[in-house]
C-alpha cells in the first residue's frame, strides 16, 4: 500500500496557522473485494487567508473524487506522496474525497486479518504517528483537532467499533449493515479509530463506568474479563482523582485485534495485540503484571496524550515516557501486584541503560523535523529512559507537589494542545524549583551517569567516609542532578537486613555521604536503594561480593532488583564476564521468590550464553542453566508461578540427549513433574526446543499446528518451521519472511525461529544475501517491511569480524533511509559489544 506524506514540521506549522478544522464525516464501505476499501469523507474547516493555498493528506491507491465547496478539484496534481492540493479556499469550506485505499501490510493503516481456524475476517486500525491519512483524506496532524463523525458499512454478522457510542444502524445494500457513530469531541487524527468484525463483545458498567471488551468468539473461555475490567475501574478512578479530570469519554472499549504490532491508545477505544491481552494457556504473575502494564499504560493516555496532546512529534517521549511511567505509579497504588516497580527497574530502566549505550543513543529530546524521524523515535530511549527520567522527577519534587503540577497542567490545557514547555510551566509553579535547567541536563544530553560507592574502613571497622562518585561518558560529560537513597545492609539471620538510610541529592563528582561516616561497616551499601534515578551502579567492593552471592537474600524484591539490574549492566558494558554473570544466576536465582524478577534475570542470561560468552563455553552455559532449572522445577512450588517460569528456561536450555527425550515424552503424553500440566502454550515451546536440537521436524509442526489451528498456532508454527533444524527449512522460512504480503507479526515470529544462535552453521549463507536483499526489500516493499526484515533478520547470532564488516560496508555504501540505517547501525553496534564481551570471557577462564 502507499506510505503517504512525509510532513514535516515547518509544512504543519505554516498549515496550523492558516485552518480551523471544524469536523469530519467518514463512511468507510469494508464489504468490497478483500484487498480494497472504500471511504468518503467530508472535512469541514475554515481559513484564516481567503483565496490560500493548503495540501491534505491521501495515501490512496486512487481517488475516485474531489469537490471543494462545491467544485472539482483537479486531480491530475495529487500523488500518495505529496498530497491533494486545496486552491482558492474560502473562510469556511467544504471538502469532500472519495477514495479507494488498500489495506495495511506493515505498521499502519488498517489492517485485515483472516483467522486461519474459520475464515472469519477482522479488520482493526493504527494510525500513529501519521497514518490517518491511509484510510480517510484528512490533514493529518497532531494540533488540528476536529470532531469525527465515523459510519461504517459491513456484513451483517460484523460489529463495528470507535471512538464513541454507536447511534444508530440500519440495514445497508446487499444484506450490509451501516452503523453509525455519535460524534466525537475534538480530537487528532492519529488517536480516532475503526476495527469491524464478527467480534464476541463482554461489557461492564459500573459507577458509570461504560466498559467493552471486544474478542474473537474462540477466545471467550480465555478471556478473563473480570479481572480486567476491575482493574481498568481502579485504574480510571486512580487518575480521575490524580489528574483532576473525569475520564473524557462516555465509554472505554478495548478490542483484541488477532494480529496487531502491540497496543494503541485510540481515544475510547484502545486496540492490543490478543496474545498479550488474551492468554490461553497456564500464565505467571508476571505476565498478569505487564498486561495490566501496558493496559494502565493506554489508560493514561485518555488524559495524556488524548485530552491533552502534543503539538507535533518533537514532543512524542514525553507522550509515551509519562505513560509508561504512569502506569507504574498508578499499579503501585491500586493494583494487588507484587512490587511494580521492581519489574519497572529490569523492564524498562535497564533495557533503557542499554538502548543509552549504543551508537544511536540520543538525548530523549530529540527534534523531529518530519514524521518519518517521530517513527524513528519510537524506540527504548524514547519509552524506557524517558520514563525513567519522569520517576526521577517526579522523586526530585515529591509526588504530591508532581500530582499538583499534574492537576493544573490538564485543567488549562483540556481538549488543546501542549508543549513540554506548557508541562515544565506547570510543574515549576507547583514546585518553586528551576525544573528548566533540570530537565536540560536530563533530556538533552545522550547516556547515563554511573554512581560509583567509595567506602574507606577504619581499624576500628566503621566507616572514615562513604563518597557517591558521579562519572560522566567521555563524549557526553555532563553531571546530572540525581536523589537517592542511600542504604545499609547487615547479614543476619540468613539474610540481609536493612540498617538505615540517607536521602541525599548528588549533583557533583563527588559526593560525601556524612551520615554513615563513624558508623560500623556493612555487608553491603546500596547507592539508590529505592530506584529512584536513572543511572549505573557500581558497587564498592565489598557489597560486590555480598552481591553476587547473596542477592536473594535481600529483603525486598525492588532491591534486588536494583542489584540485579546493576548485573546486567556491568554485562553490557563489559565489565562483568558472560559466564561469570551466568555462574551468579544460577548460584542465587533459583532462591528468588519472585517470578516476575527471574524471570527478566533470565532472559539475561540467556543472553549471557548466546551471544556474550566465548562460543566453545556455550554448550557448558546451556548445561548449566538447564540443570539449575530443573533442580528448581523440583524446589518451587508444584503448580507455583515459580515452578511454570523455571520449567519454561528448562526447555529452552534443554540440549543433552536426556533432557530431549524427556521433553518428548511430555509430548507423547507422559507425566511431568507435579504441579505442571502440558498445554498448548507448553506444547509449542517443547517442540521448538526439539527442532532447535534436531530432534523434530517439518511433520511435525504441521500436526501440531493442525490440532491447533488458530491465531496463537499460527504464529507459534511459523516459529517452528523456520527452527526446524535443516537448509530447507531454513531456505523455505526465509523466502516467507520477505515475501511481499507477509505480515509483520507473520515476519518476526518466521525471523525469531529463522536466527536461532544454535544454528549459526545452517545460517551463515544468510548473512550475505541479507545484506544484498535488504535494499530490494525496501524498494519493492516500503519503509516498514524493510526496517522489520533489517531487526529481526539481522545476522546478530554471526558474532564475527567478518559479519560486522558487512554491516559496515552496506552502511558505508549509503542506506535508502535514515530509519533503516538506525537499526542496522544498532545491531551493528550490539556485535562490536558481543565481541568485546566474547574477548573478556575468553580471558576469564580459570
């Protein structure tokens, strides 16, 4: 399909300062053949220069027509690419576009979907940051609100679904349905919404809450709607009261779309990836914990975000980094979660240090001259460090002051727009405090601090000093303004045991802490203890040592995860050898109660083994991850969240002969460990550890995927088949993965399997030809298939010399788009950091 205009900055503001946009009518027929849409639209807008010039968005495959206030509107000038442009306008108009446009294949658009189990069709879209224009003609910019009047036409045993109420329905030409919506308030482009389909709907309503969830009918039995609904009702009432405003809308739908990039904040009714919203085997805390996550995350965004919006995509981190950390602060208070914020600090704060370490870190501001860099922009800077940098806030002026400046902020600027400016404004008059300067020093300048204990003992045993020392990188010297808590910890009792606490602000490069000085040395010191800042740590060495033995034997989980955060990062940067990191997990993860935390823990180590550790230790890493996970499947609870997270690193580290027959024997249907039942999710993840080892096959995917064929199986079986462990497989896998047509979802599950680090041998001819197809990608098939294929396909698990050369190369040859070469620089970065880490283990053996 069409990509549309690329607007830029300078074109939004010249248009924002000439037109009102009053409203638009859309009636959108989705009962045409199965590639094609057709919508009219009416825009209602005014100019403030009689007899201007403007241009509005059409990213169709043709319009059928164009009349404004009455006339023709030449057609012979419009391109997908540049727009229609818009002659003689009046001080108000009237301009109406019928058009024909294709369904989405990428990232945005509106997206079809056939479910592969009946052959039900739904259909759902995405429009942020600039993709409106790809289903209606519209002027597609976050500061030209207007009311939206959607009306859809479908089969008759659809629903439809939108921003507001349906008002009306009526019966349409040959057995359709139109239905009807009421019109909305003011709102942008990228946040109105249309999803149809035979969908199965639940609703709640309580305390004038009106509440849907829309599904497919095969999911019913999976779908706890309770849970989610009661957790949405104390969501809603959390940030009524903290922001000040009641929720904007008469109601809030969230539809579960069968394919879908991730979850979308659409005003009133908010679109998630089923997978993750809908769960149909056995699933942990954890998960439970980063749905209601990212459903918290989409909550905020009714206020921040939608009543309140950025005027243009310069302003996109703050949009999505105070959701994310919303979201948290928000779980923390009204959800039965155990310790949020201690999954914020391995999720988001340590994915964020490492996105500020690589050569496309950037400061979390960062211009956005057009909408192709606010796409750029979607990335663990812009999320994860952002939120970060918001918890840091928020902590440096206290979290009454912070809800205070929150109030005023949505009080003057409801249904309007705003900058980060307006939100500075707000949050210096509540406080009294220069937040400019503050947030100049964390928002403009790339990389993070590291907070570094030095701790000088006596004869005596206590303490002469305790100094926190702030480093800054070499290329980005600037010192930051952080608060902390700094902390003590004694052994006793088998465990650690907090002794006391200084909060202390630390701006320069060296910091006494005078409150611990004269007082008897600990086990370990704790630089910011509760989390409260975005920096690395690094211990002194003796917490070190209590560390990476005891970790578990701190107290609480969010400490723990401070230390094991820390871990991870001391991997990344190259300081901490792979199988020394790994030795640490499995010495003391098997003693964490939460399965949240080890969970993340071991995704770092799996890490740890594939792609950081000299590659003739990674047979004896997989041994030793897998024996530590099945003496704990055996240690944890039978039937305990614990027991399910740790069987599941048991399979995926199962390499021996012994752990791959018993694997198969739970497929045949023999008795596993108590506790744990065999479902379908269960099966799937056993049999690609078989055909990772070779110890299944093609045939067997496909009676898997027969005896579960659905949307779930669909995607789990293109894993597998692209991890069946022969060249064809391979060959066969990768020609989907770049089809033209494949989905994107369809694209990265193929891509997962395809790169699995066991099978560098089978491919390694792939690094050649991935380089060689990547621009024929781009060029055949769009900016958005490209930039999926370049991530996922990337040759990461060919950790040598000679790989990175060729990413080198293909950089240096110039890449067709600047989104493109981020990512290819970044996986390109990430291997010069896999091979430095393999070169530290290496001199780690002993």
């Amino acid at each position: 399909m069409t990509a549309g205009v690329n607007l830029t900055q300078a074109q939004a503001q010249r248009r924002a300062a000439l037109l009102d946009v009053e409203s638009y009518d859309i009636h959108v027929d989705l009962t045409g053949p199965g590639d094609r849409f057709t919508t009219t639209t009416v825009i209602r807008f005014g100019c403030r220069t009689p007899g201007a010039s403007t241009t509005i968005e059409c990213a169709a495959e043709r319009i059928i027509a164009a009349r404004l206030n009455g006339r023709a509107v030449d057609l012979d000038s419009w391109a997908p690419a540049t727009g229609l442009p818009l002659d003689g306008l009046s001080v108000t108009n009237e301009l109406t576009v019928r058009a024909e446009f294709g369904y989405a294949a990428g990232l945005w658009g509106l997206f079809r979907t056939v479910d592969p189990a009946d052959g039900a069709v739904y259909a759902y879209s995405s429009f942020e940051p600039g993709a409106a224009q790809r289903v209606f003609a519209c002027f597609d910019q976050p500061d030209l609100k207007a009311a939206f009047t959607w009306q859809a036409v479908i089969p008759s045993a659809w629903r439809a679904i939108s921003n507001m109420p349906v008002a009306t329905t009526s019966p349409g030409p040959d057995g359709s349905t139109v239905v009807g919506f009421a019109p909305s308030p003011r709102m942008s482009t990228y946040v109105t919404v249309l999803c149809a389909g035979p969908f199965a709907e639940a609703r709640s309503r309580v305390e004038g809450r009106d509440l849907g969830i829309f599904h497919r009918a095969s999911m019913t039995p999976h779908l706890d709607a309770d849970a989610v609904f009661a957790l949405t009702r104390r969501g809603m009432a959390f940030y009524e009261t903290e922001f000040g405003q009641p929720y904007p809308l008469p109601k809030l739908d969230y539809v579960a779309a069968p394919e879908y990039r991730g979850a979308m904040e659409n005003f009133g009714c908010v679109v998630f990836n089923e997978r993750d919203f809908v769960f149909r085997s056995r699933t942990t805390p954890a998960e439970q914990l980063r749905r209601g996550a990212v459903i918290m995350h989409e909550l905020a965004h009714m206020w921040f975000g939608n009543l309140v919006t950025m005027r243009w995509w310069d302003d996109l981190w703050l949009n999505e980094a105070f959701a994310t950390w919303a979201s948290y602060w928000c779980l923390q208070a009204v959800s039965d979660f155990a310790e949020p914020w201690a999954d914020f600090a391995v999720q988001h704060k340590a994915r964020g240090l490492k996105a500020d370490q690589e050569a496309s870190a950037h400061p979390v501001y960062s211009d956005a001259p057009d909408v192709e860099a606010a796409e750029a922009g979607f990335d663990d800077i812009t999320y994860r460090k952002g939120a970060s940098v918001i918890k840091q806030l928020a902590a440096y002026l206290g979290e009454p002051t912070f809800a205070v400046a929150l109030r005023d902020y949505f009080s003057r600027h409801a249904w309007s727009n705003a900058t980060f400016g307006d939100f500075v404004a707000c949050l210096e008059k509540a406080s009294g405090r220069d937040v400019t300067a503050y947030a100049d020093q964390w928002l403009r300048t790339a990389q993070a601090s590291t907070l570094r204990v030095e701790a000088t003992v006596g004869a005596d045993g206590r303490y002469e000093q305790v100094v926190i020392v702030q480093e800054a990188p070499a290329a980005h010297p600037t010192l930051r303004t952080h608060r902390v808590d700094v902390a003590l910890y004694d052994r006793a009792d088998g465990t650690l045991q907090r002794r006391g606490s200084a909060a202390m602000e630390i701006s320069e490069a060296r910091t006494p802490v005078p409150a611990l000085t004269g007082q008897p040395a600990a086990d370990a010191i704790l630089p910011d203890d509760n989390d409260l800042t975005f920096a690395k740590l690094r211990f002194d060495e003796r917490t070190w040592q209590t560390v990476r033995t005891s970790v578990s034997s701190l107290p609480g989980q969010l400490q723990r995860a401070v230390c094991w955060t820390s871990a991870a990062d001391m991997l990344h940067s190259i300081e901490l050898p792979a199988r020394e990191f790994v030795r640490m997990v499995c010495a003391c993860l098997p003693a964490e109660p939460s399965g949240a935390l080890a969970g993340i823990v071991l995704r770092e180590a799996d890490a740890a083994v594939d792609y950081f550790a000299d590659a003739s230790w990674r047979p004896t890493g997989r041994r030793a991850l897998a024996q530590a996970a099945w003496s704990a499947v055996h240690s944890a609870e039978a039937g305990s969240a614990l027991q399910l997270m740790w069987l599941r690193c048991y399979c995926g580290s199962a390499g021996t002969a012994v752990d791959l027959e018993r694997l198969r024997s739970w497929l045949d249907g023999a008795a596993p460990p108590p506790g744990v039942s065999v479902d379908q999710e269960l099966r799937w993840l056993i049999l690609q550890s078989l055909a990772a080892a070779g110890a299944a096959g093609e045939a067997e995917v496909e009676r898997e995927f027969a005896a579960d064929n659905s949307v779930g199986g669909r995607y789990a079986a293109s894993t597998t088949r692209a991890m069946v462990a022969t060249p064809q497989a391979k060959e066969l896998a990768w020609q989907t993965a770049l089809a033209p047509g494949t989905s994107v979802p369809l694209r990265r599950a193929i891509l997962t399997g395809f790169t699995h680090p066991a099978h560098t041998a089978l491919t390694e001819p792939y690094t050649a030809r991935y380089f060689a197809q990547l621009n024929e990608v781009w060029r055949e098939q769009g900016g958005e298939a490209a930039r999926y294929v370049a991530e996922y396909g990337f040759p990461a698990a060919q950790v040598s010399s000679a790989t990175l050369a060729a990413a080198d190369g293909w950089l240096a040859d110039g890449a067709p788009s600047a989104s493109l070469a981020k990512v290819v620089a970044t996986a390109a970065d990430r291997m010069r950091r896999a091979l430095a880490a393999r070169e530290l283990d290496r001199s780690a053996v002993h």
